[in-house]
C-alpha cells in the first residue's frame, strides 16, 4: 500500500464497520486507565482562577467567530494569570466526572468522552508564573511546574521547523496525547477519532482568545522528536499531536 493510501484509509470509517471490530480492553474487563496525568510527586503546583470567578472572556459568540484568524505575530506584554487560567479551562476544563469516574466531560467533545490529552505550557511571559515548561491539571483546575527550559525561545522555535514566531510567544500550549486512553476503548478505531478530538480542542483555543484580545496560530507543522524531548515525553505512550502559541493582539491586529 502507497503511503498516500494509507494516509486516507486512516481517514475512513471502515474500522467502525460490522466485522471489523476488534475487542477492546474495556470489553475485556481491564480496568480503566486515570482520566488524566497526576502531578508528578512533589512538584511545584499553581492554583488557577476557577471559572466561577473569571471577569475575561465575554464577548458574543458570534463576535468570536466573525474575528477569529490565525496570528502570527503577538504584543510584547504578558498574559494575566485569569487569561491563561481562561484559556486552560475553556480549552480542557472539567465540568463534571460521569460515569462512576469512568469518564469527564469538557468544554469541548471527545469521542466515547475519553479525553486522551495533556496540555503543556511553554510559558515565557504569564504573570507571576516562572519561564519554563508546565503542565495542567484538569480534575483540579491546577498547573504543576516541570521544570526551567534554558534557551526556551530557540528551543521552541526549533521544535516548530523554525517557525520564529512561536518562539516568540509568551505561551505556547502544546497538547500531547496518551493514545491508550481512547485505545482502551476503541483499540484501532482510536486514532481517527483522536485527530478529530484535537480539532476541538485548539478551535475553542482559537475563539477563547477573540474573547481577551489575543491570538492564537494552529502548529501541526513541527518536529516529532525534538517537541517529544522539548516536552520531556516518552514519544510512545505520550507524544506532542498539536501545538499553538498565544500572546496579546499585536497592535496592528486591534
Ligand atoms: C491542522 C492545522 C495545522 C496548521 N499548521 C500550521 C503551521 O504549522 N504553521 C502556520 O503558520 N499555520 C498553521 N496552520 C494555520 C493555517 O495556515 C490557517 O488556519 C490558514 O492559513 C487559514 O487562516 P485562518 O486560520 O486565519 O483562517 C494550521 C492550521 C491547522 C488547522
């Protein structure tokens, strides 16, 4: 089979056809796997504003879409810690546990609500966060820190094909995924449905930042091993799928 073939029967729904599906591991019975990543013990974690208290981010929808366009270059300020914590939650927020803890649901969709993603953050300019590379907590609407990134603009850059203005960014979500969160549900009908899950994920990333005036570009243009190394993934059982730098309008974008 062509490379080009292969490409597209990924696209297609055979998989989920009468015959063509395969037993699971949750129809095995093997208990499910976390909803999410813990914080790595005894690492450093930062409280979040909890949407109940957000005062960014309400503008009319329809206004969100009408503006919404890929940017490519950012302000020099910094984002506020309720712009990020906005962003985090409109992008993965939890809203309820189901299920008997099987499962979360979001502020987007997920096939089988098995939200396969971790979002990380490669932060140079967020008010009162340290540079470096974090991680979300999403049952607990929380960041934990992972560690200082020296040479965090290059690095980035670097990760993104030379792709300057991410770099330049003074945060850059990065959303990796644990494929075997949908595999335990789906097996090889997963990674379809992966794809499309993430779609969700930047989209509302994109309309969330029209709400505090700033701007986001989709990067599916980017280095496998070195984003996996950048954010210290295992490139197996976790690996960087999408990322997307975010930063204040640029005034000539207002
Ligand atoms: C899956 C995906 C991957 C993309 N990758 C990149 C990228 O690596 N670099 C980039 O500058 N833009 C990237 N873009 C942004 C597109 O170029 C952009 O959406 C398109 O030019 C239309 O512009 P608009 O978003 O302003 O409507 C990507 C968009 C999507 C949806």
């Amino acid at each position: 089979m062509s490379t080009l073939e292969t490409g597209r029967n990924f696209l297609k729904a055979v998989l989920w056809q009468e015959g063509g599906r395969e037993t699971s591991d949750q129809q095995r019975g093997v208990p499910h796997p976390p909803l999410a990543l813990p914080a790595p013990e005894g690492s450093q974690t930062v409280e979040l504003i909890p949407p109940e208290r957000f005062t960014v981010g309400d503008i009319p929808l329809r206004q969100a879409i009408e503006q919404r366009r890929s940017r490519r270059r950012f302000a020099e300020g910094a984002l506020s810690l309720e712009e990020l914590s906005f962003l985090l939650w409109a992008t993965q927020g939890v809203q309820r546990v189901v299920r008997d803890g099987l499962a979360t649901l979001r502020t987007v969709p997920s096939a089988g609500a098995r939200h396969p993603f971790e979002t990380y953050l490669l932060v140079q300019r967020v008010q009162g966060l340290d540079a470096g590379l974090y991680r979300y907590i999403p049952l607990e609407h929380k960041l934990c820190f992972l560690a200082e990134i020296p040479h965090l603009a290059e690095k980035v850059t670097e990760a993104c094909l030379g792709q300057e203005f991410v770099g330049q960014a003074p945060v850059v979500f990065a959303w990796a995924v644990v494929p075997y969160r949908t595999e335990w549900r789906y097996a090889s009908r997963s990674h379809k449905v992966i794809a499309i899950d993430v779609g969700h994920v930047c989209q509302n990333l994109y309309l969330a930042c029209e709400g505090i005036h700033a701007g986001t570009c989709a990067i599916g243009a980017y280095h496998q091993e070195k984003a996996d190394a950048l954010l210290q993934l295992d490139g197996d059982e976790e690996f960087a799928v999408y990322l997307a730098p975010v930063g204040k309008l640029h005034p000539a974008d207002r």
